[in-house]
C-alpha cells in the first residue's frame, strides 16, 4: 500500500507541476526548463513506483492466481502513462495537453485498486497463448484510450481555431500534425484489437461461448467502428466532429467489452 501511495502523490505533484506549465502556454508566457525537468522527474517517479505496485496483479497473471476488476484497471492506466510519458520523453509535443487526463486515471484506478475491494475476475491457468491474448487486449485498449484523447485534442484545438481563441505556442501543435498523429495512433490500436480478437478465437475454446458472446460482439464491433473511421478518413477525407463521435463511439463499445460483466476471460 506504501508503495502506492507513494505513486499516486507522484502522480498529482506531476499534474500540480504541469499545470502552471499549461497555463503559460496559454498566457504566451515563458516555460522554465526547470519546471518540466521537475515534471518529468516527478512523473517518472509515479510511473516506476505504480509498476512496482502492479507487480502482484503480473505475478498472479504468471501464477495462475485471481486478480482483480480494479487491477485490471490499474495495470491498463499504468501501460497508457508510461506510453504517454515516453512519447513525451521523444518529443512528441502533441501529448502535453493530454497529460493531466493521463495521469488523474492512473490516480483514479491506483486508489480504487488499493483501497477498494473488487470482484475477482478470473482465475488463469499457466496458459501463454491465453497471456499473450490479455497482454494484446491491454495494449490495444491502452493505444486506443490514447487514440482517444488526440481526438479530444483534436476538436478542442479545431474548435478554437475556428473561433479564433487559440494562442500560438510552441507546446500547442499544430492541427494537421495531430491529426496526422491521432490516426497513427488509432491504427496501431487497430492493429493490436485485430491481433486480440485472433488470439482469443485461437487461444480461448469457449470465445463464442454463451458467456463470453457479449464481449466478442462489443470488440468486434468497436473493431468495424473503428475501421470504418480509418477508411473513411484515408478514402472521404472524414474530419472534425465525425473523428470525435467514431471514436468515442468505439471506446465506450469496446469498455463495455473489456469490464461490462464480472469476466474479463473466462477459462
């Protein structure tokens, strides 16, 4: 719990740090070198500290043990901050805006992880192919959750453009390049829920079984969602508030999916 505890006050000292650095941004005011070496120490520190307290819910996936809705939910917000993080890291500008959201997740799932009790979700035999079907379904709902917040950033930089409130800055990207980003993103996430779905068809005998059918049909129907935005964007040039409802769309199928009933997997 400790340990916990110790990441999430990271993680909101690294919200309370970068705060003031977005609002300079929009004031136009200058951004101290400092204040972001701060931030990214600070968030770094919140992200080594909630691995370490995920440790458990990865030993109990190896182990076969029972694990948790809400560590579930707490292993998922640690792989999209430590993405997010490291792609800050590599300069990709287009996240900083996307951050706070990022990391108040992984505040929220740590804190209902470690001092909330859950519903135990599954018990898992020493299967790999059945691990590497739940290591793609978390890496896919976390590129897709990432995916999500550039489309929210996406029609929030849109929207004040059209109405004229934008400030320039170098930490506000330009439109195009997020969009350019936000669509590599989600075809990543595309990819990674197509490799999900095989394996669970692979890996899992009772997939189409009466009791895991309602979330195949979600995943595969937030997979088509999904696609059809991807064609749509690259054949009709779709944009704007289309990209945002599409996406949202699929995001919310696709959490019905992943914790709309008790089993995430049923083995």
């Amino acid at each position: 719990m400790t340990v916990a505890i110790v990441s999430i006050s990271a993680y909101v000292l690294s919200v309370l740090l970068i705060i003031p650095i977005l609002l300079k941004v929009q004031t136009g005011a200058r951004t101290e070198k400092s204040n972001k070496t701060l931030f990214f120490l600070t968030a770094l520190l919140a992200i080594v500290f909630h691995i370490i307290s995920v440790n458990q819910v990865l030993s109990n996936l190896i182990d076969g043990h029972n694990f948790t809705l809400m560590e579930i939910g707490s292993l998922m917000s640690v792989i999209i901050a430590t993405l997010a993080t490291i792609a800050m890291l590599l300069n990709v500008n287009t996240l900083w805006f996307l951050l706070p959201i990022v990391y108040c997740f992984s505040v929220i799932n740590l804190v209902v992880a470690t001092f909330l009790p859950g519903h135990v979700v599954q018990h898992l035999s020493q299967n790999t192919g059945l691990l590497i079907h739940i290591g793609l379904a978390l890496f896919a709902y976390a590129v897709c959750f990432i995916a999500l917040l550039y489309a929210i950033q996406l029609t929030w930089i849109d929207h004040n453009l059209k109405h004229k409130k934008m400030t320039f800055s170098p930490m506000i990207p330009p439109l195009m390049t997020v969009e350019r980003h936000f669509f590599r993103v989600l075809l990543s996430g595309e990819i990674l829920l197509t490799l999900t779905l095989i394996s669970g068809v692979i890996y899992l005998a009772d997939f189409f079984a009466e009791q895991n059918i309602q979330k195949a049909i979600f995943s595969f129907v937030a997979w088509i969602i999904f696609g059809l935005l991807l064609i749509g964007h690259q054949q009709l040039h779709w944009r704007g508030k289309r990209v945002l409802i599409y996406t949202i769309s699929g995001m919310i199928l696709l959490t019905v999916a992943y914790f709309g009933s008790r089993a995430m997997l049923h083995v």
